[in-house]
C-alpha cells in the first residue's frame, strides 16, 4: 500500500497518472482463519484489528454488495459519547477515543470533526435528567457543560426562542468531544488499512448458509463457493436475523426503517451537531452545506429501505419548530435504512450458543459513532473466544440474566427504543 | 369498526404469532422467547395494530416485510394471533 502524505501528494499532481486502487479485488481462497460476513463498517473495522491487534491475517471479509453500499454510507453521521447506562458509557467514550486518532492509525483521512453536540432540555425536568447524564459522562471522565438558556442562545442564535415556541429552551448538555465524521471515508479508510494488512476483501460474494457439524461453525457456503473458517463472525446488522436463522439461530432483533434527510445546501449557520428534546431529532450541517437530519424510526418491521410519508412529515416538523428558519429549505435528498432493533435499544458483540461463530449486530441508533471500538472489542471476542471487558455487557444472554441496558428507560419493546 | 382509515391513526404491536405461555407459568424460557426473540422474517408477517387514534381496537395484520404489501387485517379479539397459516 503506497501511504498518503503531502510529499506523495505533490509528487502526483507533478506527474499526474493515476492513484494506484486503495485495495485488491482477490478471488475467495478455499480456506480462512476467520471469515467476517458483512463489509460494513464493522464488519471491515473487525478485519482491521484482528490484523492489526492481533496478528491474524489471514481473513476474509465476505460482502453482498460493495463495499459503503450498506448502513456505513446510509447514516447522519455524529459521533458522540453522553451515555448514561454504566457499560454503553465506557463503551462509546472508548469509541471516541479511537476516532479521535483514527485518520493517523488508518492513513485515511475520516474528516472528523469534533465541532460538538448540543442536547436541548426544554422544560426544568428535562433539565435535570440532563445535568444527571452530564454527571454521569464527568464521573467517567468524559467531557460535559450545561448549559442555562441564555447560554444556549449565545452558541445557537438561530432557534425558536420567541413566546410562539411550541417547546421553550431551558438549557442544554453541550459535549465539545462529540461531532460528525465522513461516513464513506470511514468504510474506504478501514477497508484499505486491512487489505494493506493482508485481508482479502471479497465483494459481490452472498453468503447463503453455514457448514454446521455438532454445535460448531466450521465456514459458509456462498454465491462463489464454499469457504472453510476456523472462526466465522457475523457483522451484516440490519440483516442479522436472516443471516443468523441460516445458523439456526433466533435472535433479539426485528429489522426497522430508519430515515435520515438532506436539504439543499446553504451558506454555513449550524456549527454544532442539535438534538431536540422534545422529540428525537438530530440536525447538523454538512461540509457541502447541506442540512443532514433524522429522526424516530418508522416504528414497524420492513426491510423495504423505504421510508413512510408520515415520517417525512413528522422530522420536517422537528425541524422547523426547532429552526423556523429553514421551513423554505427544500429536502435534496432522503432515503432508509434497514437497522436491527433490540429490546433494549442496546447491541450484540458476543459468542453464540454455536462455536465459533461470533455475532456483532443488534446497533439501533447507535451503529456508526461506534464503529472503531465495535471493531476493536469483536476482534479481541473472536480472537480470544471470549468477550472484551468493555463489550460484557453485549452478550446475547443479557435478558435472561437481567442485564439489560435499556438506555432510555423504555421496556422490552424493539418499535419504541 | 372504522372502515378504511389513514395509516398514521395506527400504531405497531409486534409479532401476533408468538406463541404467550399460560397465565401464571414459572417457565423462564419460555417467558424469554416470548418476550425477547423473533423470528423477524423477510416476506409474510402476521402482526398486532392498534387503531390508536380511532376505536383503540386491536387488529391482526398479514404484511409482506420485503414489499410492506398489506394483506387481510381481522380483529385480534376473534383469535387471529394464532401460528397458523402465515402468508409465505
């Protein structure tokens, strides 16, 4: 792999020709150490480390489409850390830890941008289970500020503060660490860091079933042959289910649309990364200009990757009652993605009944600001056959033992996390 | 009840054919699967809606996951949540 830098930079727009693929398109070999089905960015994310942190290379990462085609490419993109469930916080600052120095160990630039995210209160309660959350992130050693109204109003003069305001602003959690990153970068920069390391990337490559003997995995049969694994792990969330039901597994999981929207592109204006309070709405702005936002999912099972009108109208809603000033913006862009929901809004990365096979799925909301430390702790489950100290709590036996991590405090529904 | 309504007055209930454990039953594996697992298939569903903004009944939906194509919808009441017949 030639490395990016600025004297290669130079050298090429000095002699023009063109860059060399940023990784190999090799046929499947009969047999892997570890198969990896899913080129997402987890599952790509996993290959890295496995290579990476420890010295397997000789993997393969078996993916439908191509690769960024999936979730990684369909996402709004923010990368954050103010968790309140002791196990996801940990988690997810270990995860912003690592895209904070993920452009330099992956020599890909993932356009990280640390430019904060500002959570709304919009009522004294609201406020206060703000001020506990930010208590909890200080605790862990996490960066947090409250804010009071006009503090708000001082960071992000552009929204409703008027008397019409249909939900008032009383203040906000502000975490300076958190932002967005590039989504596609994310998937090109892990895939190539891999290949460099000697993982073979197959794509257009279907797994459709499992060679199963006696309680273990032992490969995958796919649309370009049967591949034997030692250790095969499972990172196609959105798909989980189906993937898993060839193994023979049911698992915790119904697939859900989620929308995610983007307007036409305006001159600069939101620099932070805003979430609603008083609906799940997220919005943050693009280095194209363009307005990127989100909402709830579309609250029943598809895998469609159509979103419903309803919804549309709903998150434009959000919008503009939060920013009356963008309400004759008009939407370039908008599209769903298929994601796995659980009963407590919180993820797998674990053993299965099954050995050696491995399962990271599950991800909700949460799939892409957890990208590089899904990857790290799936890596070190497969590696070890056991689970790493900060993804414990992933397991898929959590709700028979009471282990929950019901973030939002919902109950054991997968439509209401 | 209500004839033909807007889809925003319903609201999703889960899988109908999951199979409940009795009243009372102390089997943990059983309240486990019920509760935890689906089978969360892509094609036929038979699902729970409830007309929310309407009659608050409770009705049993045939849906294709892979197209949202919509079958027959009957009353949950009159016992359509049983594992039968899934449409394929």
């Amino acid at each position: 792999m030639r490395r990016y830098s600025f004297s290669n930079l130079a050298w090429h727009a000095l002699t023009g020709g063109p860059w060399s693929r940023a990784w190999r398109t090799p046929e499947p070999k009969s047999s892997y150490d570890v198969v990896i089905i899913g080129g997402g960015g987890h599952g790509l994310a996993t290959a890295y480390y496995l290579a990476a942190n420890h010295g397997i290379r000789n993997i393969a990462v078996l993916e439908r489409a191509y690769i960024g085609s999936g979730n990684v490419g369909r996402n709004t993109t923010i990368v954050r850390s103010n968790y309140t469930v002791d196990g996801n916080t940990q988690f997810f600052e270990y995860s912003l830890k690592l895209w904070e120095g993920l452009s330099h160990t992956l020599n890909f630039n993932v356009m990280l941008s640390q430019r904060g995210q500002v959570v709304l209160a919009h009522g004294p309660a609201q406020l206060d289970v703000l001020a506990r959350k930010g208590n909890v992130m200080r605790l862990n050693g996490i960066d947090a500020e409250l804010l009071d109204r006009g503090e708000v109003m001082r960071l992000l003069p552009f929204l409703d503060y008027s008397s019409e305001a249909r939900f008032p602003i009383w203040g906000g959690l502000l975490q300076r660490r958190a932002g967005t990153a590039r989504h596609d970068a994310v998937a090109w920069g892990y895939a190539r860091a891999a290949d460099a390391l000697g993982v073979d990337i197959i794509e257009n490559c279907e797994v459709t079933g499992f060679s199963l003997a006696k309680g273990q995995v032992s490969g995958v049969e796919t649309s370009r042959g049967r591949i034997s694994a030692g250790r095969t792990a499972i990172a196609v969330a959105g798909h989980s289910s189906h993937v898993a039901a060839m193994a023979g597994l049911r698992l915790p999981i119904e697939s859900h649309l989620l929308q995610a929207f983007v307007s036409e592109p305006v001159k600069p204006f939101v620099n932070h990364v805003i979430s609603f309070g008083a609906e799940l709405f997220y919005i943050s702005q693009s280095d194209k200009g363009g307005l990127v936002f989100g909402g709830h999912i579309d609250g029943f099972n598809s895998y469609t990757q159509r979103g419903q009108f309803p919804k549309v109208q709903e998150v434009a809603e959000c919008a503009v009652a939060l920013m009356p000033s963008i309400s004759r913006l008009r939407l370039l862009r908008h599209w769903a993605g298929i994601q796995d929901m659980t009963p407590d809004g919180s993820p797998f990365i674990c053993r299965t009944p099954l050995r050696n096979l491995y399962l990271n799925g599950g991800w909700c909301y949460q799939g892409f600001k957890a990208t590089p430390a899904s990857g790290w702790c799936f890596a070190h489950t497969i590696a070890n056959d056991d689970e790493h100290p900060l993804s414990r709590c992933y397991s898929l036996d959590r709700f028979e033992r009471g282990g929950e991590l019901d973030e939002h405090g919902i109950g054991n529904w997968t439509y209401k996390q | 009840m209500c004839g033909e309504r807007d889809y925003t007055e319903f609201r999703y209930g889960g899988d109908a054919t999951k199979p409940r454990p009795v009243h009372g039953s102390a089997d943990r594996r059983a309240w486990h699967d019920y509760v935890f697992l689906f089978d969360n298939p892509r094609g036929g569903h038979r699902e729970f809606w409830q007309h929310v903004l309407g009659c608050r009944q409770w009705l049993v939906l045939e849906r294709d996951t892979a197209t949202n194509a919509v079958g027959g919808a009957r009353l949950a009441r009159e016992g359509a949540s049983q594992r039968e017949s899934v449409i394929k």
